[in-house]
C-alpha cells in the first residue's frame, strides 16, 4: 500500500508486542517484494553498467546533447537503485536483529526495534511512491475533467458523485484544487467539470483515472425504483509548465464566446465570457466559464488544451511501444464498475480486483486501488 502523511500501517497509541511487530515486519517484506517486482533492480544494474561502457567511448562527449540525456538516466536510475538497496539492507537488518533478539530473549534490542518501527515504515513507504510515482510527469499537478454520459439527469449525478469522491480524496491528502470550469446539470448533479489538483505526485496518482467510469444502482430519479447503470469519463492531464513547448497556432484551433451559465452572478451570465476552444486536428474541445474575465478563462482554456494535447502524445507514444493500434488510444474505455446494487462492488478492469467498501471509495479512499493500478501496470 502506498503510504501518505495520514496513514500509517500502526498506531502507537499503545504498546507493542511481538505478534504486532511481526505483522508489520510480514506487510513490509510483502512491499519490499512488490516494489522489486516493479523496480527489476537487476535490469538497471545491467543498464548502469552498459551507461560505463557508453561513458568510455573516447567519441562519447563530443555529443553535448546525447551525453546529458544519458547522464540525466544515469542519475535516475541510480537514485532509484540506492534508494531500494537502502531500504532492502534496512529492511533486512530488521529481520535478522529481531530474529536473533527472540532467539536469544534480549527485551532491550526488541524494545529497540520497536521503537525503531515507525522509521521502518517511512523508509519503506518513500521508497515505494519513489518506485511507482517516478515517471517523467509523475510530479506534475493534475488537470481532470468529467464528463457524464448518456443518461440525462442519472448520469449528471454520476459524474458530480466521482467529482465529490476525488475532492474528498484530494483534501485526504492535503493536496489544493482549483476550479476551473462548472456546469450545473439542469436538474441534478453536474454537466460538465474541470479542475486542477495540486500536490506531490498528484498527476502520477491521477493518471489512474483516465477512462470510462460504470455505475449501476437503484435510481433515486426513477420512481419506480428500478436499476440504472450510468456511465461518466475522467479525462486526467499533466499540467503543462514552460519547460514543455507545445506550439499551437490561430489556424489550428476555433475559438467560441457564449454566455456563462451557473454561478457568478448577474455579471457572469449577461456577458460572452465563456470560451471553448476545439482542437480542429484532433477534436480535442475544452472550455471554461469559471472566471468573469473572458481573457482569464481563455488563458485557463490554453492551458487545459495543451496539457491534453500532451497527454494524446504521450499515450501515442507509449502506445507506438507495445504496438497498440490508434484506434485504442484516448480515454475512451471502460476502467472501472461501481455496482451498489444488487450486490456493493468496485471493480478495475486493469488490476482486475474487486473492493467491497464502495461507500468508503466513493467518499475518497481510494490510495489502495490507485496503488493496485500501478502495481499491475508495471508489471
């Protein structure tokens, strides 16, 4: 489980024993394991080791850019390298120390050590966000939008119940969010929503959450009280900074005015300071109403287009790797069930695990089924 500041494995609110500190020792070995599952430590020995062989190429400095582009992946890798070795001898010294204290009944060294278990559980938890958050643009804010589905006031509601559930996840872990688009649904639940989400790793956790998201339940809009299954998209984007280029000319996008509609006040909705703005070659469309100012919400409509825009490539990219066809690129497919009724259920179709506690989920505990997402997908 990856751990945030507000999780921990144990509370401390009384004393340890040894079944507890065994139990903890049995979750860490399990992280450790499914962090070197993810990590493959020997590939990057083989891979640091080829880098020397590169670096002692006579010709291999005459090339500024290729030398720096192999140095930036030298340093990577040994960074992640040293910090899995560090909590791997950590880890194991804890092992024998407490084997041989049991063995030789030394209450002093096991008080020690569990003392010492807090700390154990820090390096262990910072080495596994350091492992599966440790993509280029793992660092970066997320920009997410919903959109409902099909379904008129039902999937409204969907969509403004997953906006709800990554508010509250955002707050649990203390990161920011800032509106940026808002369109109420005309009798419940919401048309349309963009946000930024700023925090440590926030797009790496995120990006988890681009697809098509399922929900099927007992309508509360239906009066016959029959099952519903509505459907809702999570579009999830880096947040573009000045160090990427993205370069988007007049002749490539249209641009659209239109009356805000929702809150804001007379002002907001008796000017044309809403802005759309559609991507002509891939039909990317993003807008946003949030400010009285039309300049700002064309400056925040910008930003939301290059970071999809960037988003598309690098998912074009990953996807010209594993030989995927164009066709299966986008946020176009279906990720995860939430089924309420006739049984409680959340299924990812990507790790393929079912969770039972969809009331908790849904009001944002969602770090478990994040971490099982990335966990099947670097494998």
């Amino acid at each position: 489980m990856v751990l945030t500041q507000k999780q921990t494995i144990v509370h401390y609110n009384k004393p340890m024993d040894n079944y507890e500190y065994t139990q903890i020792l049995k979750t860490l070995n399990q992280k450790l394991k499914n962090i070197e599952s993810i990590l493959k430590p020997d590939e990057i020995t083989t891979r640091l080791n080829q880098i020397e062989e590169i670096e002692q190429d006579p010709s291999f400095w005459s090339d500024q850019e290729r030398a720096t582009k192999i140095g930036q992946e030298k340093n990577r890798l040994l960074g992640r390298l040293n910090k899995f070795n560090k909590a791997n001898e950590t880890l194991t010294d804890a092992n024998e120390l407490y084997e041989m204290a049991v063995d030789e009944d030394d209450t002093d060294t096991i008080e020690t050590l569990f003392e010492e278990a807090s700390s154990l559980e820090d390096i262990i938890a910072k080495t596994e966000i350091e492992v599966m958050l440790s993509g280029d643009d793992d660092g970066s804010n997320a920009i997410v939008t919903i959109h409902p589905g099909a379904g008129g006031t039902e999937s409204c509601d969907w969509a403004a119940m997953l906006y709800r559930m990554y508010l509250r996840w955002a707050e649990r872990k203390g990161f920011k969010i800032e509106l940026l688009d808002h369109q109420s649904g005309d009798e419940a639940g919401i048309k349309d929503v963009s946000f930024i989400v700023s925090g440590i790793n926030s797009y790496g956790y995120l990006k988890t959450e681009n697809g098509i998201h399922r929900l099927v339940r007992i309508s509360p809009f239906d009066s016959n009280s029959k099952r519903h299954t509505s459907f809702a998209s999570v579009m999830v984007s880096p947040e573009v900074d000045d160090n990427i280029d993205i370069e988007i000319e007049d002749k490539d996008i249209r641009i659209d005015t239109y009356r805000a509609s929702g809150a804001g006040g007379q002002h907001v909705n008796k000017t044309e300071s809403a802005i759309r703005i559609t991507h002509i070659e891939t039909n990317v469309v993003v807008q946003c109403q949030n400010d009285r100012s039309q300049h700002k919400n064309k400056a925040s409509a910008m930003k939301m287009l290059k970071s999809r825009l960037y988003e598309l490539e690098l998912e074009k990219q990953a996807a010209e790797k594993q030989g995927i066809s164009k066709s299966e690129i986008g946020w176009g497919h279906q990720i995860r069930s939430y089924v309420m009724q006739p049984y409680q259920q959340v299924k990812d179709t990507r790790s393929n695990i079912g969770y039972s506690n969809i009331d908790g989920i849904l009001d944002g505990d969602l770090d478990k089924m994040i971490e099982d997402v990335l966990i099947s997908q670097s494998k």
